[in-house]
C-alpha cells in the first residue's frame, strides 16, 4: 500500500487528484484540512510529515485568485505560496519521500512570451505585472524541485497547467475565472429571461481550457513515469511540464458555447470599451504528448459537466 499526501485536497486542483486516486486499490490517501495543518508553518508541517509514513507528494496547495485579488494582496500571495511550497518540499526531502510532484500555474511564462508558449520560455522575460508575485512564488516551487533533485537525488518534478475549469471551481460573481464567471452569468440571465447578456472586450483573444479531471490524470501519470523516461523528455534545469490540450478558442467562440450549454437564448453584447488583455495564451504540450499523454474532455462536454456540477451545488455557494 502506498502512502500518498494531497496538499490542498479541498481545492479544484486537489480534489480532482483525489477523486481519480481513489481509483486505485493500492494507494492510502492522507489529507489534511487547513483547520488541521498549517502548511504555512514549518514546525507543524515537519511534525505531519515526521508522524506520517508517506511515499508520494502530490502539492497542489495554494492561495490563489483572479486579478483582483492579485492586484490587492501581493504580499500574501508570494508569502503564502513561497511558505507553503518551501515547507513542504523541505519536509519531504527531511522525511525521505523520494516522489513529490509540485503543481504550478501557465502565469509563470513572460507576458509576451512567444506563442504557443514552451517550456523554454521560462524566465525569458517579464512577467505579466498584475500576478508577478504569485507567479515569482511558482517559479520558485520549480526551482525548489530542481534544487533538491540536483543536491539530494530527489525526484521531485513539476507541471504547469492551462486555465482549468471544472468541479470545485470559484463561482463568485466578482473573483471567478472566465468559465465559472460566464457559466453563472447565463445561468442567471436565463433564469431571468434576460433579452442580453453584456461580454467585455472584443471576444476576439484565443484561449486555451482544460478540464480539471484531465489535470489530475496528467499529474498522475507524470507522477507514475519511470525516472528514465521523464529525464530523457526534460533537462536538470528545465524540468517542468506544460499541461495543456493545444488547442485554443476565442473568448467570443467560448461565450457562445457556455451559452448553448446553459440554454440561454438571448442576444450577447460586446462591450468593447473593456480590455481584451494578451491577444493569445496557449500552451505548447509536445514534450507531454511525447511521454505519451493527451487531454480526452472536450470543451463543450467538459462544459456541460461543469454546468451540471454548478446546479448540483449551487445553494452551497457564498453571492
């Protein structure tokens, strides 16, 4: 039986992770709520990991947010994701867990890093300045993994998903993502009978999503690659892993779906005096592809199962 800690199991992120290794008769999954561990504590963090026998790290713990919150908490944001990272990597390689696979975020690359973005594209230029602290704080988490791998033998790797979407996701009116936000927006426009709903920008940038059960099965079959075979698709100092599906869609093409699946029938507006923000984001995930693993939800049935996943579980949700 193999003893696998998923940091941050409450999240989007996390929960995925755990929904799929439940799958699996041979692994012990151990959790820890926030009220139980302080993984911005070092002390209690090095406490768990010495009272618990653990084999694999999955690290998908940390604060996240939309610009916004970005925008007003920097300070916390590159603290808290720089401590809880540091804290647990440290303690796993103090407690001889030989496998940890950190979870990161696209924000990492440069603003205008060239398109479709690789894995290459790290530090090669400035970061987008509404999320360069926490982006910072994920960079670190990479170099932590490398650090540790060089100096210590560990095999400690890390993966960078696209814009997720899916169960579990932020269904705030004002601090979700793109998905949730247009999901709840149409949703309530239909419950409305809404002639319109207002869509900022042009509709015109393209952006790439990917379901956050096709994450979680790529982190686990990272994470289950043999040592070879992962080495020989990545290098000592470039040893992250894009996750993506390599397909993108304009924000006009993606409101239009959200939508059809919603079954709101009205018109959309386009509120062109808003920004559009970067014209393209989409992730290169050839080296991914080569080690054998593709994405498998489209986005209108990974759409529809969100929507289904919103009505189910809406009552539950903070307005």
């Amino acid at each position: 039986m193999k003893n696998v800690f998923v940091a941050g199991h409450n999240g989007m992120v996390g929960s995925a992770i755990v929904r799929q290794l439940t799958n699996y008769a041979d692994v012990n999954i151990i959790t820890r709520s926030r009220k139980e561990l302080n993984l911005t504590n070092q002390a209690e963090v090095q406490a768990f990991f010495a009272e618990q026998a653990i084999d694999q790290v999955y690290l998908a713990a940390a604060k996240v947010g939309g610009i916004i919150a970005n925008n007003t908490y920097p300070a916390e944001f590159i603290y808290d994701n720089l401590m809880i990272e540091a804290n647990i990597i440290h303690a796993a390689h103090s407690n001889d867990v030989q496998q940890l696979l950190f979870l990161g975020s696209s924000c990492i690359y440069p603003k205008l890093a060239a398109q479709p973005m690789s894995e290459n594209a790290l530090l090669s230029g400035t970061l987008e300045s509404t999320n360069e602290p926490y982006a910072i704080a994920k960079i670190a988490g990479i170099k932590l993994c490398e650090s540790y791998n060089r100096q210590y033998g560990r095999d400690y790797r890390s993966v960078m998903p696209t814009n997720l979407y899916g169960p579990n996701d932020n269904f705030h009116p004002d601090n979700s993502h793109v998905i949730p936000a247009l999901l709840r927006r149409f949703h309530e426009a239909k419950l409305a009978n809404a002639s319109e709903v207002v869509a900022w920008g042009s509709g015109s940038p393209m952006r790439e999503f990917l379901h956050v059960d096709d994450m979680a099965a790529a982190s686990i079959f990272v994470m289950e690659l043999d040592k070879v075979t992962y080495e020989a698709n990545t290098q000592p100092m470039l040893s992250h892993i894009n996750v993506g599906t390599g397909v993108d869609c304009t924000i006009k093409q993606l409101t239009e779906t959200v939508a059809k699946v919603v079954g709101y029938t009205g018109n959309i507006v386009w509120d062109t005096t808003k920004p559009d923000g970067a014209p393209r984001k989409l992730m290169q995930v050839d080296r991914l592809k080569a080690l054998g693993w593709q994405y498998s939800i489209g986005l209108e049935q990974g759409l529809e199962h969100a929507y289904q996943w919103f009505l189910a579980n809406q009552s539950s949700f903070r307005s």
